[in-house]
C-alpha cells in the first residue's frame, strides 16, 4: 500500500512555515500565535486532503454568495485599522474575508471554467463579471493587493483553462487603457504609492520611508546577510511592517543574498510541485484548482518579493507562509491541501502494460 | 463524506503527466518571474550592497556628539563671571521621521509646521541631527519628552548655555558665544568645528576661544527606529575647557562702571570708558565701556527686534569703546610732547616758556585755552595748567617728525596685543599718512601736505592724533613705572580641569620710552601740581576724602575737524601713589566738555574706592 500524497509540496510548505516562524522570532513578533495558526492551517491541510475536492463543484454558486456576504459584512461590520476595513470578528477570532476570498475565487473560477472545455467569449466576459465583484468589494475597502491578487488570480486561470491569446489580449489592452483612468479610481495613498515607486525620492520620510527602509535592509544583508537574530534593521524596527509586508526584507537582511535565492528556489519548487498536480488531475477541475493555487501563490510571491526590493509598487500583500497572520496562512494551507486533495485523487492505472524495465531503468536514472 | 480510499494506491501506476502547452508556459512563466526577483536581489545585495549597508548603520547607529562644558571666566580672586546653565533642545534626524509627525511636534512646541518642514528640508544630511527649536520650556521639554516613544527620530537633547554674571558690567570684557557663522567654520573646520557647534564671537570668550572650547567627545549608539538608546558601541568622553581666571577685579570692575555711569548721568552724558591697569604688571583690573548690552540675549537666542534694537542705537552699544573707540587724546597727550621736548636737549626742566593767549604761525592764530597770558612758566607748571601756547612752542621745537617717534615710543598707534578681538590701533599721523588721505590727484596740494599748524595742533594731542582708553592707560602707566609700556593683559591664569596650570600671565615690556629717568620725572611732576593745585582738580580730591598722591592730566579733545566751537570728549588720565605707583587709570567722556568736571571726578570715584578696598584688591 503506497500512499498517494505529493510529499515534497507538504514539505516545501513546511520549510516555508519555519523559516517564517524564524524570522518572526527575529523581528521580535508574536511568533507562538504565527505557530498556533500554522497548527491550524495544518488541520486545515489535512482535512483539504481528505475531502474530496470534487463534491466543492456543485457548491460553488454557494462559495460565491458566502465570498460576497463575507465582504459585505467587512463593510457593515468590519474592524478598521491603519486606515482600512478589513477585518470581521468571527467568534472572537478576527477574520480577514479579503484573505479567504483568494481560495473561495479560485474554487469558484474552476467550477466555472470546467463547464466548458473551450473559452468562448461569453464565457471569457462571464468569468471576468464573477471576479469584478468580489475585487470591486476589496478593491473599496481599500485592499489595493488582493484586488490585484484576485485580477491576477483570474487572469492565470483563464489562461491555464485555454482561453485564446485574442481574449487575454484583450484585457491587457484594457488594463493598459485602464492606467491613465486608474489614478482617479484609487484613494489617495493608493495613488501616492504609486507615485513614489515611480519616484521614491519625492518623499524620503513619508510614504517612500517603507520602501527606502526595505531597499536598505535587503541591501544591507549582502551575499550572506547578518545571520539569524543578527539584523540591525529588522530587529531594530526600521523596517515597517517588519513582519507582514516587508517579511521579506527582514528574511534577507538576515540571510542574504544566498538565502534569498533558496527561499525563492523553495517557492519555486512549490510553485513546480502545484502545476504537476495539475498536469496529473483527474478532471478539468482538479487541474484548474491546482493551477488557480499556483497563480494566487505565484503572484503573491512577485509583489510581495517584487515591492520588498523595489520592482513593484508597494501594495499590502502577505508572503504566503512566510508573513504573520491568521487568515492568511490558514487559507494558504487549505489552498495547498485542496491541490493534495486532487493529487491523492490522480487518475491511476490500475492494470496498465509495465513498460519495458530496460527502458524504465534508464528512464530512471536519466531522470536521477 | 470523506473517503478514505484514493489515498492509498492499492496498485497500478500513475499515468504520464499531461504537461499541455498552457501549463509548461506557466511553469516557464513561474520560473522566469522567480529568476526577475532573484536578478534584482542580487543587484540590490551585490551592487547597491555597500551602499545600502552604510545606510543601514546610518539608520541605526547614531553618532552623537557629547559636548564639552565650556569653561568657566573668574575674576582675579576666583569669582565666576560665567555659568553653564542647561537648555533643552527640540532636535530630530530627518531620515528617521514620518512626515506626520511635524504636525504633531508643532502643535507641542508652538513653532508653525512649515517653519519646521522648511528646516527638514533644508538639511543637507537627513541622517544628521538637526535643532528645530532651541531652549524649549519645561512644560515643552515634559511634552515631547512624553511622546517620544511615538515620535521616531524625535529626541531632546540637553546641552549648556552660557549665562553671564552682571552682563552690562562685565559684558564688554567677557563678550559672548553664538553659532558658528559659514565664514568662521571655513576657517575653523581645520581645528575640528562642527556646523552646529558655538563659538566665541567678542570679548574673551573670543579671544580665549581655543582655552574655553574644551574639546567635544563622542559615542556611537546603538538605536532602535524609535530613537531608543539599546547599546552604546564606541564612547569617547569629552574634555571641558580651561578655567580662565581674568586679572580683573570684579568688586573694581563694578565700581568703575557705577562711577562712570554715575558721571555720565551727572552730566547728561551717554556713553564713555574707564581702564585701571597695575603700572608695574599690565594687568587690566577693571575695564568698562558704557553703554554696555545684555549679553545673555544673545546666548539665548536674541530675537531680531532685539538686535536690530542693539545695531541702531546711536549710542552704539555694541562698540566696546575701550579698546575699539579711538578719540584724540587733547591734552592727555601733552606729557608726550614734555619727554620730548626735554629728552631732545629743547628745554629743560627749568626753562621758562611764555604762555601767551595765542601763538601766530605764519599768519595763522592758534590759541590757549585761556583768553589771557598765563605768564612764564616751566614744563611741569605748563603741564599744570596745561598751556596749550607753551607746547605748541615746543612742538615746533621737537618737530612732527621726533613727536611721532615718542608718541609711538608711549603706546600710540598700536593696537594692544590684549586677550580681546577687534583692538584698534589709534593713529600716530606722519607727512606721508596726511598726503596718503588725499585723493592721487590732489597728492601734492597745499591742504595734503603736512604743514607747521599740524605740528602745533599735534604737541597737544590734536592733529590727526587718535588714541583709545586702553592706549591712554598703558600709556599713563609706562608714566607711572618711569618709562616702560607694558603689553597689558586680561588673563591672570588658565587651568585645565585637573587644575594645572596652563597659561599663566607675565609682565612683557612691549617698549621702553627714550627717555631719562630724570626726564620722565620732570613730566610725572608736572602730573603730581596738576592734581595738586589749589583750585579745580584737587577740589575732588578733597570732596571725595582721597589724599591727592599720584598724578593726573586731564584733556579735553575737540573733534570733527578744526576752527572753534568743535564739539569735544573729555579725558581723564592718571596714576596712584606717586612714589610707587600701584594703580594707573584712563577716563574718557564721549562728548564731554569740561574734562576737569566731567571725567576727573569719574577716576577720583574710582580711586576712591580702589583705596578704601586695598585690602580685597590686593590681599
């Protein structure tokens, strides 16, 4: 009896939780509830692997009425801090629906573009209505990052699902129409973000603080960084947002150039392990699950890393597994052990030719 | 709902994965944006790594100046003139601020934000500190020192500020410290001086600037993003400044300037300077200038209608008169004219000299004080009555040209080499001096070229001749000690902080005067009838209970050109006892008229005082 997990994506998410446990050990953070909530994004996990992700399907119109109420209600009802609406109180735990509403689109993306093997226009706009909700309910509260998470979420998948080059087409072009208009759509700070990536000189002390304060750390660690508990501008608390946003920075001031690039080579893997899932579903919507994890993994990586050395703008977006936070995290962990559930559920031959055991052993050990 | 079974495979083999097109591009996408991040890492860590990494020390290990107790001014018997009192000061490191948070320093200091955001602005090093707002009050200090924790980048620090002692009376003396100007840093950089640092800008504080300075220390500190201290890495203590101990007599001092005040107001007069030098050392035991100003406004931060006040007054209180005031001496200087007409074989002690109401040279009338003839008279009884017809004789006599030399011999026209910026020289004229005054074209006229009535004017201290009250003292001292012109001296001592001695004053005999001793005695005699006639000055003597043991000469100097009803200041020149002279002294009136009314009485007062406190003068 073999089991059929994927046991490297377990394990890379492992490795990921500890090094963010580490370095929330660094920057002086409440790393026993960071842990707590890895325990129970790995309840989590495991429950994701054992049910069966096929029975999320029909339930999916629910998923999206339940995504929608749930952002309401950060409007109704929601907690404000540091300027923005974001957080219910659910049982006395604080919930961040924006977070949930990552893996609730993709399982209501995947439902929705099973339905038809090829993209057709219609279907293509359809998908599009169904994010432009839930992204206009994040983008107002303000959440400038998940909205481009959930935009990028849907894109990836449309593209996985087959959509043709003349749809994506499309919307890039209507993005790129989009940018002179955007300015006027977002609040002022998001708009001031913006314009000091553009141009992180215009404010040194204000809003270009963080980036400048982030840029410096990441530099300062060099190729090896100062070593673990070592970081002057992480544990000192120049970097802002040290544990959250900017973890990142905190990671490498520490660690350097070298572990950088290993934490990155650990996402990358991850990332290879989830469209392997993919490659092997057993339907269209397995595949299409595992592929809309990888993107919301993928394109939080990017921003997060991407503004953390200056690339991109910055917009609050966690470093999945790495940054402090409840809602994040769990929901990261069931994303992955919703892939597990489709991995466990690969289709498998069960009286199928044995190749030839020449050919499979030189196979092998090509591939070793 | 759950089942248990597609986790366990019971047999059979996983089928090939269907890598479609759609998912080796994701891959291939995942990969390359991976590579992008790690691309930029390297670059910010390799590249950019040196620079950002001495960033990131500027960020969190703050170099602090630790400033050096500048040191403390005694009078001659240890009374301090000067204390270090503590100020508080509002000082942020601009790199380490929100932008919000000048809002909020604002509404806890009372100074407008944009004051402040221009400051920020300004600064050249956003990782320097930088001093919004000096002397906070101590409900201020109490609340930013409150909201400190909330206000990174935000510190206070405590520094000394130099409160003086009698401002008004010694501030003249003392002077005072401010910021250092952009000039003054140029050329003090060299010796260490920061941008921000204080200096002496007048008087002693000046003048001994590299004795008081100390030298600052430092230490690099270990901070947190909030401005909190979590480890001091490197320290190096700051050494105070020297104890400077003045020869001036604090007691003296004040008395001289109530004496002067006191004739000043007596006669409706606003501005004048008193120096008591010791004949047998050069030291300065009392040196006042009226009128005198607030020096503490200015270590305080003085505000600009203050200054401005200070700048326009007419009386000028800022001009320390007693070493920067030049005035021609008048008749002061006719003991000068006395050596030399006897040290040059022209008279004796014993010739007689006519002292007619006017003397006529070459058709021009030059006249006596007196409207009648005072008789035949010798030096000493023309010194005396200070006949201005008997010196204008022997001035002719001695010629401009030997006049010159023993005017020079006697201190004139030298700028004293004292302890104290901005000394004047005073002017000794000479042929070439008065043709130089003239425009080129005019070199050779009549009026540039010196002529017979200059060398009469110049045998009583008129001419172009200009003196300072510090001149006048050194000068009536070299009297006083038989000949010798001393460098006079502010400064009896310098210790270090351990109390050893690192300067210590002596006597410099800076010229001899060319003279015999029974020669400058001739002229000392003519000083001692002087106070000791039986009518005007000896009158004071008496009124004030002072024995009449010394010598005196009293001027009165017209200025502002030449004719008649000149305006005048009145001089008043004289040391004590005569046998061995102990105390020599120079009063001078601005504008004063009558010097035997106006400024004798003012040194009389002094002396006076000078002899009923010997005991604590001279312990």
């Amino acid at each position: 009896m073999i089991l059929r997990l994927d046991r490297r994506q377990p394990m890379l998410a492992a490795l990921l939780a500890v090094v963010g446990v580490m370095t929330m050990f660094s920057a002086g953070a409440d790393w026993l509830r960071q842990i707590v909530w890895i325990a129970l994004g790995a309840a989590a996990y495991v429950a994701a692997t054992i049910y069966d992700y096929r029975r999320l399907r029909p339930l999916a119109p629910a998923l999206y009425a339940v995504m929608l109420v749930l952002l309401l209600a950060v409007h109704l009802v929601g907690h404000a801090a540091l300027g923005a609406r974001r957080w219910l109180s659910v049982a006395g735990f604080p919930l961040e629906p924006s977070e949930l509403s990552k893996l609730l689109l993709v399982i209501v993306l995947a439902a929705y573009l099973t339905r038809d093997e090829r993209i057709t226009w219609r279907g293509f706009t359809g998908a599009l209505g169904l994010v432009a909700a839930p992204a206009a309910l994040v983008l107002v509260q303000p959440d400038l990052g998940t909205t481009i998470v959930l935009l990028a979420v849907a894109l990836g998948m449309l593209f996985i699902a087959g959509a043709r080059p003349a749809q994506l087409g499309a919307v890039v072009t209507a993005g790129v129409v989009a940018i002179p208009i955007l300015p006027h759509l977002l609040h002022g700070y998001q708009r001031r973000r913006l314009e000091i990536f553009l141009d992180p000189t215009q404010d040194p002390l204000g809003a270009g603080y963080n980036l400048l304060q982030a840029r410096i750390a990441v530099g300062s660690g060099g190729l090896f960084g100062r070593g673990w508990l070592h970081g002057l501008q992480g544990q000192l608390g120049f970097v802002p947002e040290r544990t959250t946003d900017f973890v990142f920075a905190t990671y490498a001031e520490q660690f350097g150039l070298l572990g950088g690039v290993l934490l990155l080579a650990v996402f990358g893997l991850l990332l290879l392990r989830l469209l392997r899932t993919a490659s092997v579903a057993p339907d269209r919507f397995g595949e299409l699950l595992a592929g809309g994890v990888f993107a919301m993994v993928l394109v939080q990586v990017v921003e997060n890393v991407g503004m953390n050395i200056g690339l991109l703008p910055i917009a609050g977006i966690p470093l999945p597994l790495i940054s402090y936070g409840g809602s994040a995290t769990i929901t990261t962990l069931a994303a992955l052990g919703l892939v597990q559930s489709v991995m466990v559920r690969r289709r498998h031959v069960v009286f199928q030719e044995r190749p030839i055991p020449l050919l499979g052993t030189i196979r092998r050990r090509a591939q070793a | 709902m759950t089942s248990w079974g597609p986790l366990f495979q019971l047999g059979g083999v996983a089928p090939r994965p269907r890598w479609s097109l759609r998912l080796v591009s994701a891959a291939a996408l995942a990969v390359g944006l991976i590579g992008v991040l790690i691309f930029q890492l390297a670059r910010l860590d390799v590249t950019d790594g040196p620079q950002l990494a001495a960033l990131a020390r500027a960020n969190s290990i703050r170099h602090v100046v630790l400033e050096a107790d500048r040191g403390i001014i005694y009078d001659r018997h240890g009374a301090p003139l000067v204390a270090n009192s503590p100020e508080w000061n509002l000082t942020v490191i601009p790199a380490g601020m929100r932008s919000s948070e000048l809002a909020e320093l604002s509404s806890l200091v009372g100074v407008p934000e944009q004051t402040m955001a221009a400051q920020v602005l300004a600064a050249r090093d956003g990782y320097a500190s930088l001093t919004l707002k000096t002397n906070l009050t101590e409900a201020e200090e109490l609340a930013v020192s409150e909201r400190l924790p909330d206000l990174p980048g935000v510190y206070i620090a405590q520094h000394a500020i130099r409160t003086y002692v009698d401002p008004l009376v010694f501030g003249h003396v003392l002077g005072y410290v401010g910021p250092i100007a952009a000039p003054e840093l140029k050329r003090l950089e060299a010796e260490g001086y920061q941008p921000n640092e204080t200096v002496g800008k007048v008087g002693v504080e000046a003048g001994l600037e590299s004795f008081l300075r100390g030298s600052d220390g430092w230490a690099d500190e270990e901070v947190d993003a909030r401005g909190q201290v979590v480890n001091v890495i490197a320290m190096h203590p700051p050494t105070p400044g020297d104890a400077v101990f003045l020869t001036i007599d604090a007691a003296l001092q004040r008395a001289t300037a109530a004496s002067l005040a006191a004739g000043l107001a007596r006669d409706g007069k606003t501005a004048g300077a008193s120096v008591v030098v010791d004949p047998r050392t050069g030291e300065v035991l009392a040196m006042v200038s009226l009128p005198g100003y607030d020096t503490n406004l200015f270590t305080h931060g003085i505000s600009q209608a203050d200054y401005s006040r200070l700048l326009n007054d007419p009386n000028k209180p800022l001009l320390n008169r007693a070493i920067a005031g030049q005035y021609a001496p008048g008749s002061t200087f006719k003991m000068v004219t006395a050596t030399a007409g006897l040290q040059e074989g022209k008279i004796t002690a014993q010739t007689l000299l006519n002292c007619p109401p006017y003397l006529d040279v070459n058709g021009w009338i030059y006249h006596n004080w007196a409207s009648y003839s005072l008789g035949y008279m010798n030096v000493a009884k023309a010194l005396a009555t200070s006949c201005d017809t008997f010196f204008y004789q022997v001035a002719a006599m001695v010629g401009d040209v030997t006049l010159a030399k023993y005017a020079r011999a006697y201190g004139f026209g030298t700028a004293k080499d004292i302890e104290l910026p901005g000394v004047m020289p005073g002017l000794v004229p000479d042929r070439i001096w008065k043709q130089l005054q003239c425009g080129v074209p005019d070199l050779n006229s009549d009026a540039c070229r010196w002529n017979e009535g200059d060398t009469i004017t110049f045998g009583i201290g008129q001419s172009y001749l200009l003196t300072t009250p510090l001149n006048q003292a050194v000068y009536v001292a070299a009297l006083a000690n038989g000949g010798h012109v001393l460098k006079p001296t502010l400064v009896a001592s310098v210790h270090d902080i351990a109390g050893r001695s690192v300067l210590k004053s002596q006597t410099v005999v800076t010229d001899t005067v060319p003279a015999s001793a029974a020669n400058i005695m001739a002229v000392r005699e003519g000083m001692r009838e002087e106070i000791n006639r039986p009518y005007n000055m000896n009158y004071w003597f008496r009124a004030a209970g002072v024995p009449a043991d010394g010598g005196g000469k009293t001027g009165t100097a017209q200025w502002g050109g030449s004719g008649l009803d000149l305006p005048t200041h009145a001089w008043f020149v004289f040391f004590a006892p005569y046998a061995q002279p102990e105390i020599s002294l120079s009063v001078f009136v601005e504008r004063g008229e009558l010097s035997e009314v106006e400024a004798a009485p003012i040194g009389v007062d002094i002396m006076k005082f000078y002899r009923a406190n010997l005991g604590t003068i001279r312990p």
